[in-house]
C-alpha cells in the first residue's frame, strides 16, 4: 500500500503530464495557424511585443513574473515550515502524571467546653 506522500506524488506527476500535454497541444495548434495564416497574408505576422505598446521584450516580462511567483512560493513554504516548527511539541516524551495525592485528612473541629456554669445563689 502506498503511503500518502507516494499517492501525492504520483498523483502531482500525473498532472504535470496532463498539463504539459494540453501545453504542447497550445503550441502546435498556434504554430499551425501562424503557418497558415503567414501562406494567407502578404505582410509578415508581427510579434506579441510589437502588437502591445510599452511592453518591451514580451520574453523578460514573463520571466519578471514567473520570477516573483517563484519567490512567493518559496516565501510561504518558509512560512508553513515555521508554522509546523512553532506548533511542535517542544518534547516528545511523554509527560508523567504526578501520583495522585489523597485528600488530606481534616481533623474534627475540637469540641469546645462549655463555659461552666456558676452558681447563683438565690436571694
């Protein structure tokens, strides 16, 4: 039986696969239609960089933020390992119960005298 880090990681392959497959087909299908459409139009295709004002090289866009996910990423899987750090038990032995003390035993309260009585002599 596989453990549940096994499950996970075959399961995280699998959808990489998937998505790099669907990933693949994107850019063939593009590659096709760009082929096409350059056999339809007499002036060449300009590129995504060209078609959108002030972007400069489309390339080092896309790695500026690809760059700053990265760095995300990485800033909060810190973050939960400190979470699981703070949230350890500082020990893992056992705590021992202190024996369980009986009740101490209460004296009974001292019965008091009673005042002796005097004698009244009667007049």
């Amino acid at each position: 039986m596989a453990t549940a880090q096994e499950a996970i990681t075959t399961l995280q392959t699998r959808a990489l696969d998937a998505i790099k497959a669907g990933q693949d087909a994107a850019v063939e299908a593009i590659q096709a239609l760009r082929q096409a459409l350059a056999n339809k139009t007499p002036a060449p295709i300009r590129s995504v960089g060209d078609l959108i004002p002030n972007v400069g090289d489309p390339r080092a866009l896309v790695d500026s933020v690809y760059d700053f996910a990265v760095q995300f990423l990485k800033l909060n899987q810190e973050f939960v390992h400190r979470l699981l750090g703070a949230s350890t038990p500082v020990s893992t032995t056992p705590i021992k119960k202190a024996p369980r003390k009986t009740p101490m035993k209460t004296k009974t309260p001292m019965k008091t005298k009673t005042p002796m009585k005097t004698k009244t002599t009667a007049k």
